[in-house]
C-alpha cells in the first residue's frame, strides 16, 4: 500500500553559468540516452538566474516548450569531494546520436533521483561492509569482511571443488566490472556454476540467432526508421525503450513504414502502430513458432522470397558442416548447425521441410496461436510481396524477450529463417536484430569451462550449467551474488526460495559470535555439512537474497559514483564518469572483486583505478560487436588514457567495432554484416581485428545458415502447460514507468504512488468468469508448476523432451501463489493474465514452471499458467490517488 499524498516541488534553482558540465549516458533501458549533468557547489547559495547570460544553459526563461527545462526530479543534492553539491540531469539537447532532440523517457528523465541523498527515500543505500552475527546483519571493516570471505572461500575450493563455488552476477554493470568479475570467477576459480542474471546457464539468450549467424545487436537505429516493414516480437519499445520508438520507429511509421507486432495484449506502441496503418497479431503465449513459420510458407509458396539474396548469402549442408573436421563438435552452436534435426541443405531443402510441416498451413497456425489467419497472410504481403515497380520491400525484424524467452531455440530458429528468405542482412532498413533490454556492459576476463558442467545431452553434446538445479540439488556450498535478485528473477522462485531457506537459515550451523575465527570456522562447517554461504554484493540490501540469507554484505557503488564505460543497443561506447561521491564505505564492484581475489591468493588484480582495469580488458574486446582497443592505442599514442579517450566523444560516444586506419584514425562500424561496406584493401591495420561480423555473417563461411524449428521439441510441454479448465495464461513483462525490479523507481514517490504493487491484466470475459473488477485484490495461483529436479545425461533423442522427463519422475509439481491489483482491459487477449515481471514482493516468475529449453538452457519466462481468485477490495478501488486503472493501448 502506497502512501497517497506524493506532491512535487514548484521550484528548483537553475545552474550558474559557471557550473560544473560533465556528459554522461543514461543508466537504465539499452538505449541509453545522452545526458549532462550540472554540477555546483551549495555552499554559499550561489545559483544560475532566468536571463540568459546568468544560467548555464544560456536561456531566457521561461523557455520555449520543449526548451532547456528542468523538472523537479532532475535535480538533487549530492556529495562531490566532500561537499554538498546541486546537480541537475537533463538529457542532452546537443547530442547528435541516440537522443538528438534530447528527448527522454519518464525513467531517465528522472534519472536525478537515483543518485544518494540521505534526504531522500535512497536513505537505505548500503554504505558498509556487514557480517550477519546472532542473526542480525552488523556493520563491519572492510578487512573484517573481506578475510571470512576468503578463508570461507580457500576452503570450499580445496574440499569441495570448483563447481561447489557458485557466482552469480548481473551481465551489464559496465565493462569495468564484469571483466572483473569473470576473471575472478571463470580464470581464476574456474568454476562451471557461473551464470548471469536472467538465466540459470552461461548460454546465448538467441541460439537461433547464433546459428544462423546473426549478431544480436547488428542493426543500427537509423535501421529501424528506414525499413518499410518492420515486424516486431515480443516486445513493445515504447513501454520498454520509449526513444527508441518515439525518436526512431515513430518517424518510421509517420513515413508509411508498415509495422506489425507479434504480442498477446495491444499496448500503447501497438495503438499508434494500428492508428497509422499497422498491425497486431495477438497470439497467445508460447505459439510464436506456428505462426512465423506460417508467415514463411505463405511467402515461398507465392514465390515472394529474395532469390537473389538466397542464393548469395544462404550455406549448403556443406558449407555450413565446413571446418568441423571429424571431432565431438562440441561448442553448443557446432552441434547445433550440424544436427539433423536443425540443418539443412540450403534454401530448397527447407523450403521442402517447411511444406511438409502442418503446423505451418496458415489455418492450423491459426488455430493454435488463436488468431485470425487473415493476419497472416497480410503479414506475408507485407514483409515479401514485390511492389508494382518489382523493387522489393526492405524489411527488418526486432525481436526481444517476450518472444524468445518462450520456445528459445525454436523461436529463434523459425524468425532466423523468416528473415533470411524475406532478405533481413545487414542492409540499410534491411537487418534482424534484438532491441535489447539492459545496457550492454559485458566484458569476458575469463572463458566458461564447459568441461566442468554436469550437464550432457544425446550425441556427446555438452551444455552449461543449470546453476538452480546444482543449487537445488545441494551440491553449491558457497553463492557470490552480485547485483541481481536471483531468487524473484527465476522460475518457480518460491520453491527456489523453500531450497534457499532449508540450505543457509534453515541449517544448524549459524553465527552465534563476534570472534573472526569462529565465524569463520562455523561457516566452514555449514558448506561441509551440505548447506550454503551466501556473500552479496548489491547497492541496496534486497529481500530475501541480501536481507535474509547472506552471511557477508558487500556495499557496491554504481552510476555517478565511479567512472565507467558500457555500449548501448547499437554498440556505442560510452563514458559514465564519477561526478558525486559514492555513500559511506561503498565501492566499486571491480575493486571489492579485487580485494576479494588477493586475499584468496590470485595474481593480477593490483589495479589502481578503473581506467587500468578498463585498459586490460581492452584486448579481450578484440574482435567482439564492442571491439574497443583501437581506441585504447589511439589514446596512449596521444599521451592519454583510455578513459580520457573515450571522454573526448562525449554523449555521441563511438560506434563498435572501431577500427584502426593505416594513418592512425579511428573508423566506428554503423551496422554489422553490412554487404555493402568496403574494408581496407591493405587488410587491418595496427590493432584492428576485421571479424567476420563486419561484413559477412557468423558461420564457418560467412553466409547464413537456414535452419529447421521443428515444434516437436517444444510442443509436449506446451500441451501439458496450456491452461484447463479455470485457468489462464501467466505471462510477464516490463511496464514503461518502472526499471528491472524497480530498485530506484521503488524509492521514488511518484512511481510508488502510481504503482505501489503488482498488477495483472485481465481480459473483460476472464474477469467477469472470476468476478473481479478493476481495483480488487485477487489471489493468482496453481498447484501445478512444473519443475525438473535431476540432471541426468541424455542417452537416447527424447530424453530431455518434457514428456519423457514427466514419464521418468525428473518433473516435480510444486505449488505457488503470489497476490496483484486486477486490470480489467480488453487490452489483453482472451486467458491471458499480464503483470509486471519483477515486483520482488509478488514475483510473476513464481508462477512459471522451471523447466529449461533443453537445447540452449534458456526458461520459458513468458509462460507462467494459473487460476485467479477475488480477495475483495484493494484500497486503490476507489480513492483515486494511487494507480490508475484507465486504458493504456491509447494512441
């Protein structure tokens, strides 16, 4: 229950002309908004005046609309050096790229309120190591700290080995810390449970994508803009990358640019899409495969498919098996490519699989998926059809989570092929692609040792980890967490949460003293006696992960607080630098990792600052989609250092992979795979790597790969999930005004107030079945999340299909339950429920059963079933104040 009585300031001070200008990047979304920030100091009250000539921006105000304005939530009060500081965050009007009219979404227009103020609900920011003694987390030295977690962690190494020592960490907090972390976690304790934060194995989230030689984030934004058609799944970028659509996709549409979303509910992105001519395919959940497939039959059968493309750009059987040789093929997209069940040879041998598949008739599509089968026919007409002129029509297509985090590798598959025959490279306005969801801070500082994972699937084929399955088998003794929630962001988290409790609070082994050593040793204890420690490192202390189970609390420092580096959704690399001082004893990520590792006896790890750890790693970029060490060679050859370097390009920052010319200049990449670009004839210079990546695509030859997605290998699981009688589909997403598990946005009154909970949307017909109204609480539960408990070695094809897995006694049903705010929409289609993905206190993933694709080792996010069941009233009914129950599909 939110507290309604949120009321903004009326007035806030204007910079001086003599403020501090530092440009930044927003820190939330993949698009990651340009930003500058205007900092002075409080003492002695100086601030800017409304003539031009007395305020920073060099504005008379009152401004025009739309003009240099400061809202009340772009400014705060921060430390800088030890002193209070004003500063104001507003998007950056001069900005040439990204944002170029300095245009904002409502999460980082009010990025402001995210930086530290004891004044302010950011209050309870960690600011202090802290060990949990007689239950109760306690503030602690550094070195107090720091000395337990590495003595624990010697000895779950030496007497339970690598794999007993799990870590578990977010992908995208700047490249700083991630190349930091992964050399901690996978070259020095090289440990096999390693994953990141949004799934339970080290894989790909787009194995198809990866097969056919597709980069996730090749295209650029301009991309989006030029094509004339653009099929968009699983996501809405509006409610989840708002500039991406309004300064992107919007002037694409207002351009005749013919739209279609493939989604179960219509949103507001989808509204403006069908006002201008677009469309909606509303499916529901888990029966993308049929339809796009379904798409594709239409086009070859009408002969619409891009010959010419295929026939330059599209491997043979042999090509594609070319360079394997005769070994185990090991690495997941070898055996993939290869295996009868996906490959092909060439475009006519699937073109003859696809006609054999009844699944793909339109009409049984359409019946599955629940849609009328007129869509997609025009789906077909628009993405292939030639024009009168007989040009062909350019075609791109954007996937993101709502689309593969269902069916993963069948998903990913069939859109792969739809985009292959309709001619999708890496063309202006023709490209594939993610629109992406976090930022992209990831840098390797270590390679995963697929050797060590348990997991084996029929034919010798290995595959990563399932962390919560080696965790619910009791085989982790040590969890680093870092930056993530874990247990909310899985699937079927209350029973992940049950397993949590029985292996740290639950087992005898608790610290009932102050004495270093006997902490220690009864740490040790608990790991030797089949339970688990818990180190976690976050910017706030989260339930139940930090608050509940950790033994040890590491204060983590994050955006503003240090100086960082992370590219956005079209690979533009950008400077975070540090402009207030991070709270109390909080530190960066990268040196609590370092500290961490010298205590535990690794080398390599004596870095002095951020920029040193940045210029390390800089190598390991070499040849990847952020390719970035040119730029480290260009900086020392003028006397500067990497970070100085990239803080030259400002908010444009610089597009990757960049490249080295033979004079020494700096070339960025616009779009990758691009067939049209032209590299040096001379070959690469100095430190440029020309990856294939650059102007062909990510196979063995370079051309793509057309692969099968047969929905046999998902299909049984669907049918036993599909909702019976009394029950809908649970499914999940992002909402526009609320970031991740809303770690900011919760200590922000507005957003509090205008979301103090979890909702869920339900269809007028569903709701009038259940008796709800908009307003009422409703209970959401099932007595049937499936969840697998073994890890078994696949022998023979079938062996990990849902069906056998149930026959054989690895599936178990659990039971869950999680309690919303029902939304009565026709929004969202029929036996549809949608809420909010990452409410920590009423987590949608409880809902959704943790059984994994079983080729790539992806969950099934999207696909969560259950029953509702009116509760009564919730306060928000009727006062008013807090949430809104008005349509939000409105254009």
């Amino acid at each position: 229950m939110s507290t309604p009585y949120y009321v903004p300031e009326e007035s806030i001070p204007l910079p001086p002309p003599d403020a501090d200008v530092i440009s930044t990047a927003c820190d939330y979304c993949v698009v990651a908004c340009g930003y500058k920030v205007y900092r002075w100091p409080v003492r002695g009250g100086k601030v800017g005046g409304p003539a031009a000539d007395q305020n920073a921006f060099g504005e008379d105000f009152p401004v025009e609309p739309l003009g240099a304005w400061v809202a009340p939530t772009q400014h705060n009060i921060v430390l800088h050096n030890g002193e209070p500081h004003h500063v104001v965050i507003i998007p950056d009007k001069d900005t040439k790229h990204v944002n170029p009219r300095g245009n904002s979404s409502i999460r980082g227009g009010a990025i402001a309120q995210k930086v530290y103020n004891p004044q302010t609900p950011t209050r309870d920011r960690l600011k202090s190591p802290m060990v949990r003694m007689f239950g109760v987390l306690m503030p602690v030295t550094w070195d107090f700290a720091l000395d337990i977690a590495a003595e624990v962690g010697k000895h779950v190494l030496e007497k339970h080995g690598t794999n007993a020592y799990g870590v578990k960490t977010f992908s995208y907090g700047y490249m700083e810390n991630t190349y930091a972390i992964t050399k901690y976690a996978l070259r020095n304790i090289s440990t096999a449970n390693f994953t990141f934060h949004d799934t339970p194995s080290d894989v790909t989230s787009t194995p198809g994508f990866r097969d056919a030689g597709f980069d996730n984030f090749g295209p650029s934004y301009e991309d989006w803009r030029d094509a004339d058609t653009l099929l968009m799944c699983g996501t809405d970028p509006y409610e989840s990358k708002t500039i991406l659509f309004t300064d992107w996709i919007m002037p694409g549409i207002q351009n005749g640019q013919k739209t279609i979303f493939l989604l179960p509910r219509r949103t507001a992105g989808v509204a403006y899409a069908e006002k201008n001519g677009g469309m909606l395919i509303d499916i529901q959940p888990g029966t993308d495969l049929p339809v796009v497939l379904a798409i594709a039959r239409v086009i070859v059968e009408k002969g619409w498919e891009d010959a010419e493309w295929i026939q330059n750009w599209v491997n043979s059987k042999w090509e594609s098996s070319s360079g394997f040789g005769q070994g185990t093929r090991n690495t997941p997209w070898q055996w993939r490519t290869t295996w009868g069940k996906f490959q092909t040879d060439g475009f006519e041998d699937w073109k003859k699989w696809l006609l054999e598949q009844d699944y793909a008739v339109p009409e049984k599509a359409a019946e599955i998926a629940q849609i009328d089968v007129e869509k997609i026919y025009t789906a077909a007409e628009w993405m292939a059809k030639p024009k009168a002129d007989g040009t062909r029509p350019k075609t791109s297509i954007m996937i993101e989570k709502g689309f593969y985090w269902s069916n993963n590798t069948g998903n990913t598959n069939a859109i792969s092929s739809l985009g292959i025959i309709c001619g999708c490279g890496g063309r202006p306005g023709q490209v594939i692609g993610r629109a992406g969801g976090h930022q992209r801070g990831g840098l390797r500082g270590g390679s995963y040792p697929r050797n060590k994972s348990p997991e084996k699937l029929p034919g010798r084929r290995r595959r990563a980890m399932d962390t919560d399955r080696y965790l619910m088998s009791g085989h982790t003794r040590l969890a680093h967490v870092i930056g993530t929630t874990w247990v909310q962001a899985m699937l079927g988290s209350q029973s992940l949460q049950s397993k949590f409790d029985e292996l740290t609070t639950r087992n005898p082994h608790q610290v009932q003293s102050y004495d270093k050593a006997e902490i220690i040793e009864t740490l040790k204890k608990r790991a030797d006696s089949g339970g688990m420690v818990v180190w976690d490192q976050d910017i706030y202390l989260v339930d139940p992960i930090g608050a509940r189970y950790a033994d040890i609390v590491f204060p983590a420092s994050g955006w503003g607080e240090e100086t960082f580096t992370r590219a956005n959704g079209e690979r533009r690399i950008r400077l975070y630098p540090k402009f207030y001082d991070a709270p109390g004893e909080a530190k960066p990520d990268w040196w609590i990792i370092a500290q961490l590792s010298k205590k535990m006896g690794f080398e390599g790890f004596d870095w002095k600052d951020s920029n040193e750890v940045l210029e390390e790693g800089s190598r390991r970029s070499r040849g990847s989609r952020k390719d970035f060490h040119p730029v480290k060679v260009a900086a020392h050859r003028e006397g500067k250092t990497l970070h100085e370097k990239l803080g030259e390009f400002g908010t444009n920052g610089i597009q990757g992979p960049v490249l080295m010319l033979a004079d020494g200049s700096l070339e960025e990449t616009k779009r990758l795979h691009d067939v049209n670009r032209v590299l040096p004839e001379n070959g690469p210079a100095g430190p440029t790597v020309f990856n294939k990546k650059l102007t062909h695509f990510n196979t063995q030859t370079g051309k793509c790969n057309l692969q099968k997605a047969p929905w046999s290998l998902f299909s049984s699981y669907w049918e036993w999930l599909k909702p019976r009688e009394g029950e809908i589909w649970m499914t999940s997403g992002r909402i526009n005004e609320r970031w991740q598990s809303g770690y900011d946005d919760r200590r922000r009154p507005y957003i509090v107030q205008r979301w103090p909970e979890n909702w869920i949307e339900l269809h007028p017909e569903d709701a009038e079945m259940y008796g709800v109204e908009s307003g009422d609480y409703v209970m959401l539960y099932s007595d049937r999340i499936p969840v697998q408990k073994d890890t078994i070695i696949g022998i023979e094809g079938d062996d990990f299909d849902f069906a056998s897995l149930l026959e054989n006694g690895h599936i178990e049903l659990t039971e869950a339950a999680i309690t919303a705010v029902a939304m009565v929409t026709p929004a969202v289609k029929k036996g549809v429920g949608y809420m909010d993905f990452l409410h920590t206190s009423q987590p949608a993933n409880a809902l959704a059963g943790r059984v994994v694709d079983w080729i790539s080792g992806n969950y099934n996010y999207k696909m969560g079933i259950g029953q509702v069941r009116r509760m009564g009233e919730s306060p928000y009914k009727k006062q008013l104040r807090s949430m809104s129950f008005a349509r939000r599909d409105i254009a």
